[in-house]
C-alpha cells in the first residue's frame, strides 16, 4: 500500500497527539493546558484552527485517548479466507 505525504503527515501528528499522552500518574501531561495545545497546534502547521478554548482541550484529549486504545488493541491476525 502506497502512502501518500499528506497521509504520512497526518499519521505523523496523530502519533505525536497519542504521545502527549502521560505514561503514568506521575508524568505531565504534554497538554495541561490550552497554551500548550496552540503550542501543538501551531507546531504541526494544522490549519484552519481559531481561537482555542477549554473545550477544545478537553476534546482533543478525548481523541487523544480514543487513537491510543487503537495503537494499543492486540492485533487480529490475517483476515480470514
């Protein structure tokens, strides 16, 4: 399967999301805050992005989580036939 840059690119920030993830309790968290996510934001050149809030925050952690239970699910196996 062939993947193209912007596919590349898009897994690529997705990855860097799930890593700002922290380890454990005592980690911080590499979103704390809504600065931080502008930090992101800004640093993987996504576009089309306005004024960030707490709301935002709280959603992108949500997917943030969401993506990491997919990285993390065991693998299948072949498909079948």
């Amino acid at each position: 399967m062939l993947i193209t840059h912007d596919t590349r690119c898009a897994l690529d920030t997705v990855v860097d999301l799930v890593n700002t993830a922290p380890e454990d309790a005592a980690a911080p968290d590499g979103l704390q805050d809504v600065a931080l996510l502008a930090d992101f934001v800004r640093n993987h050149e996504i576009s089309d992005v306005g004024v960030l809030s707490e709301f935002d925050l709280s959603a992108v952690r949500k997917i943030r989580g969401r993506f990491a239970s997919v990285f993390s699910a065991p693998d299948p196996g072949p498909p079948p036939g």
